[in-house]
C-alpha cells in the first residue's frame, strides 16, 4: 500500500509581557505507514513513521533539526462471539517543541518561570499495551493495562526557587522515566434501557534512577456512570467520580486532597438529510465540593470551578 507523507509548520511568537519564548518557526515532515490485515478471528496492524523537523529561531539563538523514527505492532484476537483480547507493543520517539528548547522567561498563564535546553534530544519510549473487552449483550466490561518506558523523557521539573509573585522556577530536563496504569469499565444493561457502569483508573509516573516520583502525575479515581435512553433520541446521565489523594509527589510539589465530584446530563440527538446534531445541557460540580486537579501547575492557588451548568449544541456534517 501507499506510504502517505504528512507536513506541518508552525509559527509561534510571543509578545509583550509573556514573551517567554524567541519567535520560531517550525516544519515538520513525516513518512507514515500504516497496514491491517485479518484472518479468522485475529486482526493484525502495523505501523511505522519517519519525521524530520526544523526549527528556525530568531534572536540569536541556534537552530535545531531532528528526526525520529517509530513502529507499533498489534493484534486483536475475537475468541468468542462477545469477547477480544488485544496486545500492542510499540517503539516511538518524540521531537522536543520550541518552548521545551528555548523558553526563558515567566509564564503567567501556569505561574512559572520556565528555562529550556537548546539541548534537548528525541525522547524514546517502549509500550506494552494489553486489553480484554466485551462490548456486547447484558454485562458488558473492559480492562487495560499498560507499561511505558521513556528513555530521556523530557519534562519540566520544578527547581524548588521561587522567584516571588506566586511564580515557580522550573527547568526542562531529560531523565529515564517509567509509567504503569490500569484502567477498567464493568457495565449492566437493563431491559428498561437503563444502564449503569463502574470505572476505575491508575496511573503511576517515576523516575527510573533514584526511584522519584514525576511531577503531575493524576490520582486514582473510582466511579460510577448511571445513563437512561428515554426514548430513541433523549437519553440521561448522572456520574459520581471519587479522585483519590494524591500523595506520591515529586520533590517540591504539594499533596492534594481527594475529592467526590458529581455531573449530570441531559442530550437530546437528531438528524436531517446532510446534518447530525445534538443538543445538550450539563450540570458539573453539583455538590460544590472544592477540589484541586493535581495535573495542574496552578493547583496550589487556584481551585476546580464550583457548581456550574453548561448548555451547547454539537454538529456532524
């Protein structure tokens, strides 16, 4: 089959105050394949890309060409009529962005002071993929689990300086890093046409050498989904999810606290000749709980929004 060829620029300049990084321009290329192939009751697929990047900085500062090369392997096996079991495993790289490379200066929208490294290489990561599902009939379920191993993983490390005004000093680095999960969805299908389904998912980030922990890492959660179709185009949901503390820090970074978090739904889905749509209205934070996102730079200072209601309307065409 055909090798398709992928290109991108991107300018990125920032001005005024935040003119944290020198103006770049960035061109990307890339040479994807991509193969399926089924026999019987398994499927195979393949995947391999070349990408070449260039990135033109002004002010002085030296330009920077990379490349990177990636391939994944997987395969679905359908054992049983309602059943698939799935394994992946991949080699892929990452090109480090012009902020990572040449930042150098506060950013007020994350409160840092971030310092690049023109430095910076490919980061090379190996994935171990694998998954059990069933998707059909009264019980429905899914589990998966991961294992991602980053060579030279690039990631901004808080230095521990504060320079004042709320800002944190952080620096772009490159270390060995390791990520393991699991995620999983048990579901039950009513003859009412209600449905209701547990979720759980965890996930842990750490620093191969001197066994730290990475920064931002989420926390565990654990949750249950209720969903009612009222008819065959207005359906109704409410989800409870319970986010764990999360207490596996990294070096200067704050615990914080676990949360209940409580939404609901109500979509409305319709069609005509050339157009789906779908109008919806969500309530999130219904009980007003005040909750912190550990993904966050800004967690320690600014909270989750409180109780709020969202209403918008979606097109497919």
């Amino acid at each position: 089959a055909p090798a398709p060829v992928g290109a991108a620029t991107d300018g990125f300049e920032a001005t005024g105050e935040e003119a944290y990084v020198p103006p770049t321009l960035t061109r990307n290329h890339g040479l994807f394949l991509l193969e399926e192939y089924t026999a019987g009751a398994w499927r195979y697929e393949i995947g391999l890309r070349h990408e070449w990047q260039d990135i033109d900085v002004s002010a002085g500062n030296p330009d920077r060409n990379h490349s990177a090369s990636s391939f994944s392997l997987g395969s679905m096996w359908q054992f049983h009529p309602q059943y698939r079991l799935r394994a992946s495993a991949s080699r892929s790289q990452r090109l480090p962005v012009a902020e990572e490379l040449h930042a150098n200066g506060p950013h007020a929208a994350s409160r840092t002071v971030e310092i690049g490294n023109p430095d910076l290489s490919e980061e090379t990561s190996y994935n171990i993929d694998l998954g059990l599902e069933k998707d059909t009939g009264r019980i429905t379920f899914s589990i998966a689990l991961f294992r991602n191993q980053i060579d030279d993983y690039i990631h901004g490390a808080d230095t521990g300086e504060r320079p004042g005004s709320g800002y944190r000093l952080i620096e772009y680095r490159q270390q060995d890093a390791v990520f393991h999960g699991a995620e999983g969805r048990l579901g039950y299908r009513f003859d009412s046409g209600f449905n209701v389904s547990l979720l759980a998912d965890h996930v842990r980030g750490k620093l191969r050498h001197g066994n730290g922990n990475l920064e931002r890492i989420p926390a565990d959660r654990l949750g249950i989904r209720l969903q009612h179709y009222l008819s065959d185009r207005l359906d109704a949901g409410l989800e409870l999810w319970r986010t764990k503390q999360q207490k596996r820090i990294a070096a200067h970074e704050n615990k914080t606290s676990g949360y209940s978090m409580l939404n609901a739904s109500l979509t409305y889905s319709g069609f005509t000749d050339d157009l789906n749509y779908q109008l919806y209205v969500r309530g999130e934070n219904l009980l007003n709980v005040k909750a912190r996102e550990h993904t966050s730079f800004i967690k320690d200072r600014v909270q989750l929004p409180g109780r709020n209601l969202i209403a918008g309307v979606r097109l497919d065409f």
